[in-house]
C-alpha cells in the first residue's frame, strides 16, 4: 500500500483532528451542561481542553460513584425484604 503524506510550505506534515471530533466536543459539553448542575453551555464551550477534560473526568468519577452507591442501597433493601 502506498501512502501519501502532505507535506505543507513549513515542511512539516499536517495532522488533523478525527473526523468525529465535533461530535465527541458536543456531547462533551450537553453532558457537563446537563449533569454538573452548575456550568452553562458557553463556559464550557469556551473552557480550555485541560480544564474542560479535567471537569469532565471529576464528572465521570462523581457519577460512578453515585452508581455504586445505588447499587448497594437496592441490593441492601433487597435483602432486608426477604
């Protein structure tokens, strides 16, 4: 297979984003604007990556750990009903 790289007046070759890129930005943000009860849609919009990715993984956490304790409170009240 022959490939071919773009080499651009610099010299360097250029990288581009994944094509999914925008949707992967936009469900980002309809996430952290749904779920953080706290940042609207053009602060995040406007975040910086590091901050923005760094939010969304506190998010991620807070939200898992919320599962797990739902878990434990249903199989909790499933043992105390038998």
């Amino acid at each position: 297979m022959n490939r071919r790289r773009l080499i651009y007046p610099s010299g360097l070759t250029f990288f581009t984003l994944p094509l999914d890129y925008r949707i992967q930005l936009h469900s980002q943000i309809w996430e952290m604007v749904q779920f953080s009860n706290g940042f609207t849609w053009s602060e995040v919009y406007y975040m910086p990556v590091y901050l923005r990715r760094f939010y969304f993984n506190k998010l991620v956490e807070m939200k898992k750990k919320e599962a797990e304790e739902m878990k434990k409170a249903q199989s909790k009240s499933k043992v105390r009903m038998r």
